[in-house]
C-alpha cells in the first residue's frame, strides 16, 4: 500500500483533484485523518502506483510504502486511534464500552428484563443472538427475523443500541435493519464474502478472533471489510482453542495490547466465550480492561440455569452489577471512564 500524506494547509478543492486523479487509474483511495492530518490509503501494485507521481500534486506533502500484509488496519496507515459512533456511545475513546446481554434471544419479556437490568448497572450496548449458528444442529438455532424484531422493540423502549450476529451474506440487509453493530462470529471470522459484504453497509462491525487464528488472520480479516470502504471495525479477543480443558477457550489478554501496537481499529473483549466459565468472566474482564481493552462484551441471563444458550458462560444479573461496580474504580486508576 502507498500512503499519501498531504500538507496541513490543503483545501477541499486539493484533494478531490488528487482523489479524482486516483480513480481514473482505476484504484479505490481511502481517506483518513490522523493527529490532525489527512493522508489518502492506496493498494495495488505500488510501482505503478508510484509512477502515477502523485507527490507533484499540489497539497502533498510526502509518499510513504508500508511492508505490513494489513494495510488499511496499521499504525503505519493511521497513527491516532479509530473512534467509532454508535448512536450517543463512542467506542475506542476514553470511555470504556459495555456491550451485555444474554446470548440469544428468547422472548421480549426476557429481553425487555435483561435490557432494563443491564442499562441500569451502567451498560451502553445490548447485546443478544437472533441468529445461532451451533455446533449440533439440534441445537436451538435462534428466533432469526423474530428475534431481531424484538431486539429492535427492546432498543426502542430502553434507547440502549443493539449488536448481534451476522452468519450469512444474503441476511446482511435484513440484520442491518434491525441492528447497530453487525457482529461477525469466530466461525465467519474468514468468511471472506461476508467480510466484504458487511465491509459495503458501512455499518459498525465487531469482528470476533477465529478459535484457531493467529492476530495476523484477525487484522487481515479487518482488512477485508475496510477495503471496502467501511472504518467502522472492532477487533474483539473472544479465546482461543487451546490444549486447555478447564476452561471452554483460553482468553489470550497479551492480545489486547498488541492488537492496540499494531492497529488503529477498538479492541473488544469476550470474557464469556473467552472461558466459558461463569465464575472466571468477572476476573477475566477486569484483567481484559486492565490490559486496555476499549470494551467489554457480556452474556448476561436473568436466569443462567435454564438459558437456551450457553447458560453455562452467562452470568447472572447480580453478578453483572457487582462486576459494574469493580470495574469504576478500575478505570479511574488507568485514566478511563465506564
């Protein structure tokens, strides 16, 4: 990828001459601002990017080449961190984000009671499944659209945002009518058709780690929905598989901070799928927030035992507020906000 650095003081006028020089070669330029410049992204081949001669336009101020195999993710691409708007919440600033509810949708009733408990203990997001994609297909699979209907009616009447699951590119239209962030799950992480359709809603995406892939294959698979022309993408550490059988993953808290060196885009956390183990989601998150963790992603149940999804790793709506209550003064002491 060639990045185009242009010179503070260029004009509107400046860069659609440059970005209109760009298309007629026939490539896609990706505009952002960082530290209060702006610089244009470029990827093809870069020899003949180069000989397009782009630093005699008027307004830039220097071409840079980056070596990384993620482009538009990188530091190198964009120095400052991305900062995403879902409805009044930022995510990826100073405050740090609670995504939390229960891990499928059941019924409104159940969801209206989860939504108000979780608003009031200070979550910004509702989270829930329509659709679940299982590992037995015997498995309860979700309600689908009905689900998403009564995601829809719980976000309107508790004004929390929603962000669910996503499993198939012909469903991206209809989930993303319903919901504000489209989440990608660890199974669909390389679903590259899907990756690229979400990439064009310009929805905000939280893109779950693969059980088995590297942060390479995370940030490369970002790259694929921000090739699209979408920079609304949250790279969430959900575990991994391990030789660990204590716990249902192994969540990997190294990934935080190096996911935050490496790229720009928010990191979210799982502690519920990260472990599978209800009584280790509280440590787990504060540790998850410790590490820098832009937000935080929760299963939370009214009634864990009799959950029709994973009741096992969800936790219950005292234990959510107990975990609230820790993780204020936490955030404090490493200068953020909940």
């Amino acid at each position: 990828m060639i990045v185009v650095k242009l010179k503070p003081q260029i004009n509107v006028k400046q860069i659609s001459v440059l970005i209109n020089r760009i298309e007629k070669s026939g490539y896609m330029p990706h505009l952002s601002k960082s530290d209060g410049r702006t610089q244009i992204g470029i990827i093809g081949d870069e020899q003949s990017i180069l000989n397009l001669r782009l630093s005699r336009i008027k307004g830039v101020a220097e071409i840079i080449q980056t070596d990384k195999p993620f482009k538009l993710a990188s530091r190198e691409y964009k120095t400052s961190d991305t900062h995403i708007k879902v409805g009044e919440i930022t995510v990826g600033g100073k405050k740090i984000v609670m995504m939390a509810g229960p891990c499928a949708v059941e019924s409104y009733e159940q969801m209206l009671l989860i939504a108000r408990a979780v608003k009031k203990a200070g979550a910004d997001i509702l989270r829930g499944g329509a659709f679940k994609p299982r590992t037995s297909p015997y498995s309860f699979q979700g309600l689908k659209q009905e689900g998403l209907k009564i995601l829809a009616e719980v976000s309107k009447k508790t004004g929390l945002p929603v962000v669910t699951e996503v499993v198939t590119s012909a469903n991206v239209g209809l989930v993303s009518r319903y919901a504000d962030i489209l989440q990608i799950g660890a199974r669909n992480m390389q679903n590259y058709a899907l990756l690229e359709e979400v990439g064009r809603t310009r929805k905000p995406v939280l893109l779950k780690r693969g059980m088995m892939s590297t942060l390479e294959e995370l940030v490369m698979a970002a790259e694929y929905i921000l090739s699209q022309g979408n920079s609304n993408v949250m790279l969430c550490e959900r575990g991994i598989r391990t030789f660990e059988k204590y716990t249902r993953n192994t969540l990997d808290i190294s990934a935080v901070p190096l996911l935050k060196h490496l790229s720009h885009l928010p990191v979210i956390v799982d502690p519920s799928h990260g472990t599978g183990v209800r009584s280790l989601v509280p440590a787990t998150a504060l540790a998850s927030v410790a590490a820098g963790a832009d937000g935080l992603i929760i299963e939370v149940h009214n009634n864990p035992e009799q959950a029709l999804s994973d009741g096992f790793q969800n936790i219950n709506i005292p234990e959510f507020n107990s975990l609230m209550k820790d993780l204020g003064p936490l955030a404090k002491a490493i200068k953020r906000e909940m």
